[in-house]
C-alpha cells in the first residue's frame, strides 16, 4: 500500500472504533518516521532549494551528474531535517452555529461534485479552510468529517501545510502512467479521485520519478497501461507529504495547463545517449568555471557560493 493508502486506512480504522485514539497516534508516528522525506530526497538525489537560491543550486546539481559518488551529502540530508520541521499535519475544529454549518455543509457538497469548475471548487474550497482558521495556500484538505459533541454541531478538517520545490535530478525523467494510448497531453486535477478525501489549493499533476507506480497502487490493476513524459523539461517540482508516496518518488508540477507529453521510453533513450556520449571532462571544467564566473558577475552567487562549486568542479576528471 502507498503512504497516502496506509494513512487514510489508519484514519479509517478510528473512525468504525477498530482503533484508540493512542494507537493511531502511535501507528501515524511510525508510518511518517519510515517515510520521511530525508530518506526519500536522498534515496533520489533531489536537492531541496529556494527562489534564492535556484542559480547556486542548479549549477551544483549539473555537476553532480558527473560526480555524484564524491559530493558530501551531510549538508543536503540536514537541510531537508529542517524541511520536514516545516510541514505541519493537524486536525482544525470548529462549533458552528446553524447558519454557519449550513453554508460549511453546502461547500463540502459542492467540492465533492463530479463536474466542477476551478473557479467555483476553489471558492468552497476556502470557505472551508477559512472557517477553521486555515489559509487558502499551502495545504490540502486531507478529509472532512461533520459531527456531533455533547449536543453541539462539530465540523472538524484534517489538513497538512506545507510544501517544498525541489530540483529534479539530471538524467531523471518525470513519468506518468495511464490506461489511456496515445495521449498528447495531461491535464491538471485540483483533488485525488477519491470523493471527499485529499483536496489541493491548486491544479496539479503527479508524476514519478524515471520508475513505474505499481498498477495497484494507481488503481489500474489488470489494465494494460502506458508511460508518458513532458516533451518540456522541468527541473523543478514540489514535494507534498500529504500526498506523496516516498517509495515511488512521486511528485507534482502546479499547472493551470495541460502538460505536452511524449513516450516516457522515447524519451529515456534520448536521455542516455546524451549521458553516454557527454562533454569531454576537461571541456566541462571549463564550462562550469564559465558559468560560475559570471554567475558571481551579475549578483545571482555570492562569493563564497562561487568558492563552494569551484571546489566541485575540481573533481570532474
């Protein structure tokens, strides 16, 4: 079962009494500590970055694809610990009074419709997440659930917040598996196909990192499928441990529009005959130390980020 499957499965459990309130803390805590982002980022090479930082990153991680063995990745794995502090996953209550929870009713009916557009979802959308006190970025809406506590109406809303981009490695192409033949592109979904559960602030598309999801856990089991990949390629995307499955290194590109794809083995051959065939090593040097000197030149390195990849570009041989 994926990370997402194994949570709302726990969740599920409480829910019919089949669990304490002890033991799903206790079963939540063990399923987060074997799926941590540290280990999934390291197991794929993504580097954690920042709007700031993107230059200094994008060029550390173009060497890297030379010399990934010898880089120290002390510094990445404690970058992503103060990563994961960031991300929160919490249940938001509220009492409402009838009005209120008639017009709290109503949104989540309507974020639940099958044919919605954008517009109208992301208007419910933040009614909801207002009303427990949540912003309207940043965070999916993982369940809602409408009850009763001593005689009072209750509305409580299971959310994770945060969100992290990261680089997506060299070499490694984004794929996407479908039952469908022959798509030319892949259109963005603002919520999970589960009715009710895991809804995004934002269009989306989930891809996996260069490997096939399993059928089973894409709920396309006895059905023949295809991989595709973006004809563009990104190099960054964004890490969601509310939904992520850190085993099959999913994660998504925000998008408002479709997304052009090609054969995913297409693709993959292009990419190891430009691996195989590369740049001379003492070519790439100089390439790199180019880069680097006029990176500092026009402010987008600091001097001390420019003495950091030069050391790197010293172990290209």
């Amino acid at each position: 079962m994926s990370y997402s499957d194994v949570k709302l499965h726990i969740y599920e459990k409480f829910d019919a009494g089949e669990i304490t309130e002890l033991e799903k803390t206790t079963l939540l805590e063990k399923l987060d500590s074997e799926y941590t982002l540290e280990n999934y980022c390291t197991k794929l090479g993504l580097i954690p970055v920042d709007d700031d930082n993107i230059y200094f990153e994008s060029i550390r991680a173009a060497i890297g694809k030379f010399i990934r063995d010898k880089i120290d990745l002390h510094e990445i794995k404690k970058r992503w610990n103060d990563v994961a502090s960031k991300f929160t996953k919490k249940w938001a209550v509220k009492y409402p009074n009838d009005k209120e929870l008639k017009k709290l009713q109503k949104s989540y009916e309507k974020v639940k419709q099958e044919k919605i557009s954008y517009p109208e979802y992301k208007m419910n959308f933040n009614v909801l997440a207002k009303s427990v006190g949540l912003p309207t970025s940043d965070i999916i809406i993982e369940s809602v659930a409408f009850s009763k506590e001593e005689g009072k109406d209750k509305i409580a809303i299971r959310y994770s917040k945060g969100k992290q981009k990261v680089m997506i490695p060299n070499g490694t192409c984004l794929m996407h598996v479908s039952p469908q033949k022959n798509l030319p592109e892949l259109k963005p979904a603002f919520r999970s196909k589960t009715v009710g559960k895991y809804m995004y602030p934002s269009p989306r598309i989930f891809f996996t990192l260069g490997k096939e999801i399993k059928p089973t856990k894409a709920g396309l089991e006895d059905t023949k499928t295809y991989k595709y990949t973006p004809k563009e390629n990104f190099k960054f995307g964004f890490i969601d441990p509310s939904y992520v499955d850190f085993a099959t290194g999913s994660l998504f590109i925000e998008t408002m529009n479709p997304i052009a794809v090609m054969d995913f083995n297409e693709k993959m051959k292009k990419v190891y005959i430009e691996s195989a065939y590369g740049m001379d090593a003492d070519i790439l040097r100089d390439k790199f130390k180019v880069m680097i000197f006029e990176g500092e030149l026009e402010g987008k390195l600091t001097h001390e980020q420019s003495q950091i990849l030069l050391e790197y570009v010293k172990l290209i041989k």
